[in-house]
C-alpha cells in the first residue's frame, strides 16, 4: 500500500494466505512519515504508535514481477474499523463517492509517467545513461541502446499493468509510459505499482531508475500528467458538448475553474519535495500558471483535441515524486469544487505566452506548505487530519534542508570567503 507520500508499505506473507479474509497489524507511523522516521506531532506519537489494521484486498491480487511472487494491494483501518484518516486510497475513494454523489458521474483517470533511467559513472555515482541517438518519441536501439524499454514492456505485460504506450522523452536517458484509462483508484494503483516495477527491474539490470522530478541541472524534469474524464450512467462523457463552439459542455468549464481556483494552495501536495521546485519554472512544460488552452503543452490544464468519449482534461502540473492517489484525489476535489460553486475559468491560453496576471505555483517547498497550512478549503476537501500529517513530515523535511550545506554553496562561496 502506498503511505501519505507515495512510498510503499508491505509485507511478505504466505502464498495461499489472501485467499481468506486477510489483515495484519502494522503501526501508525508507517503510513505518515517520509524515509526519515522522526516522532513528529500529529503522527500518533504521543499516543505510542498503536496499530492500523492492513485489510488486504483479494479482488486486487495480480502476478508480481520476482519469480513465484503474487502482490495484492491494501487499505489501512483504525481500531474502530473505520477508514484510516490518513490513508490516501481510501481519501480517493471518498472523493469518487462524493462525484457520484453530487454530480452523477465516476471519474475515469488515464496516468502519463516520466522518469531517467541512470547508469553507474565509475566513481561510485549515478548519470543519466549514455544514448547517442537519443530524441522524443524514439524506438529501437538508438534511444535504448541496453534494452530497458524492452524489458519494462515484457515484465509490466506479464504483471498485468496496462501500459498502451512507452518512448524515449525529450532528454537522454528519459522514458515516458502512458497507461490505459481506468477507475480512479484502479488508475493511481497502477501507477504506484509502476513506479515499483520500474526501479526493481532496472535494478536487475545493473541500472537505476529516478522519479525525481528534476534530478539534473543541464535537463528537464520528469512530471505525473494526470487525463480525466467523467462519465454517466448511460456511459456518455460529461465533458463533451457537440453543440457548443469548443466540444465542450459548460460542466467541463466549471471542472477547469476549480483546478485552477486552487491551483496556487496545492502546490506542495503535487509537487511535494524540495527538488520539486526545480522542475516547476517558467520555462518548462510543468503547470507553472494557474491557465488552461486547447491542446497546449505550456498550460496547466491541456484541453487534447479529441472529443466524444475521448474528451478530457490533463493536469500538467504534478510530478513524479509523489503519491497518486493523494494526487489525484486533490485534482478530483478542487475539479468538483468548481462544479459546485458554477465557476468560470479565465481566458484560455493561447500560444507560448502566459495570460496577464495569471497567478503562478509557490517557489519552494517552505512556501508551499505555509499556503497549503492556510488552506481551509483544502482541509475541508481532504481531511485536516490527513493534511496536518503531511504538513508535519514535509516541514521537518523541509527544516532539514534549509540546515543543510549543499555542494553549491561551498563551490559559490569557497574561493572568495
């Protein structure tokens, strides 16, 4: 299962085991804190650390990828039985529920995910890998002189994650993997076991794989491009208007206006750690205005040309760093805050140049958190439970970082201090 930050949590059990109705114990620590295991308020610290109950889900068991292995994913619950307040799946299943609730409609969501592949460089380091030829949208050995996107095609297949797309991104050693429309939840899963699958096969390879969201100063950063459509029960998209000038229903507009109504106050929960900030700049294709525009790659919410059941809208703005299902259910939440309160979203963007005035991400992870801590709205959408143990573990990262003296400072500084 996948903690608050997207980091998994799990157990090896016995074969045979999950047939049943099957749990184990596991204390409340683990699925709110970063790599780090700190006490830090608001993680149950003061109360000992009791257990939450890891309810494994049979429906959900599926090939894993290491020989005569079988995963299965898990939700987390309280003494009481009751939801964890903190676990980010069963944050996702309420938001769906609240969309079919309101509105009518579940949420269909399809995950682009980037990432480097790196190489050893021969002084116990890592670089992004070698590759000649490299160039976006590439195949063969060119882009992929050691096979990895061979490899990652054959093994994900046989783990049943459906990937409909792999190719070389815009820098060497990058990949893009696109996967197939699903539920919510079913979506954000694969993209969690994806991330896994990724970095233990590369591993196998002698390689390593990073999701960081900027990890190189001379190359782009690797983002979370989030598709969502919404459905009836009738199974006609809710977005799509064949009446209206641009395809799309007023219901769509609305959904656009609440993404970027809160586009400045979740920052820290789609971009959620320092190196995050180094990915979101003007000039990339990263979701750094709150602005929108039919199929433009600058904005943060891409409008793809196509319409019918196809319609949907493309959230630019998280990386890879993060959990997906805390991800998704922030975009699904402040989309349906904007159906409900009839929003209207600005101009759209129409080109390379931003709208005049248009309000941009927070510059660092210290000042995305002070404005997601302010946030009532968020807080009512997600839970100030789940958001104060967020905000407790990201700032005593955070803390830790601005205490730390980074190789640029000695290099900046050294030579004239």
């Amino acid at each position: 299962m996948p903690d608050l930050h997207g980091v998994a949590r799990g157990k090896y059990v016995r074969h045979g085991d999950l047939e049943d109705d099957f749990a184990l114990a596991a204390a409340t620590y683990l699925i709110g804190h970063d790599v780090e295991p700190q006490i830090l308020p608001g993680l149950s610290g003061d109360r000992g650390f009791p257990d939450v109950t890891m309810r494994a889900e049979p429906a959900s068991l599926r090939p894993g990828w290491a020989p005569e292995e079988q995963l299965a994913l898990a939700s987390s619950y309280g003494p009481d039985g009751e939801p964890f307040a903190l676990d980010p799946r069963h944050l996702l299943r309420r938001v769906v529920a609240e969309w079919e609730a309101e509105a009518g409609l579940t949420p269909t969501v399809a995950m682009e995910l980037e990432f480097f592949v790196l190489e050893p460089d021969g002084d116990g380091g890592w670089r992004a890998c070698h590759v000649p030829g490299a160039r976006p949208y590439g195949t063969g050995t060119d882009v992929d002189p050691l096979g990895v996107a061979r490899r990652l095609r054959h093994v994900a297949r046989d783990a049943g994650l459906p990937i409909e797309g792999l190719s070389s991104e815009f820098f060497a050693g990058q990949f893009e993997v696109n996967l197939a429309p699903r539920d919510a939840l079913t979506a954000c899963d694969d993209v969690f076991l994806l991330r896994l699958l990724v970095r233990e096969t590369v591993a196998e390879m002698g390689l390593r794989a990073t999701f960081l969201p900027r990890p190189f100063n001379d190359r782009g950063g690797s983002g979370l491009h989030v598709n969502m459509s919404f459905f009836d029960a009738e199974g006609v998209n809710a977005l799509d208007d064949p009446s209206a000038g641009d395809g799309l229903a007023p219901f769509a507009h609305h959904a656009i206006a609440g993404l970027l109504d809160h586009h400045v106050e979740m920052t820290a929960l789609l971009a959620p750690t320092v190196n995050s900030y180094k990915r979101l700049r003007p000039d990339l294709m990263c979701g750094f205005y709150a602005d929108w525009g039919y199929d433009n790659r600058f904005v943060t919410i891409r409008v793809p040309r196509q319409r019918g059941a196809a319609t949907r809208l493309e959230a630019r703005q998280a990386d890879a760093s993060g959990c997906p299902h805390l991800v998704t259910a922030t975009l699904l939440a402040t989309a349906l805050d904007g159906v409900r309160r009839a929003l209207s979203p600005p101009p759209p963007r129409d080109g390379g140049d931003p709208v005049e005035g248009a309000a941009t991400v927070c510059r660092s992870l210290g000042d995305a958190l002070d404005t997601l801590g302010a946030s009532t709205a968020l807080s009512d959408m997600l839970g100030r439970d789940l958001l104060d143990a967020f905000l407790a573990v990201k700032r005593h990262e955070w803390r830790r970082f601005t205490e730390h003296v980074t190789d640029w400072e000695l290099a900046e500084y050294l030579p004239h201090h």
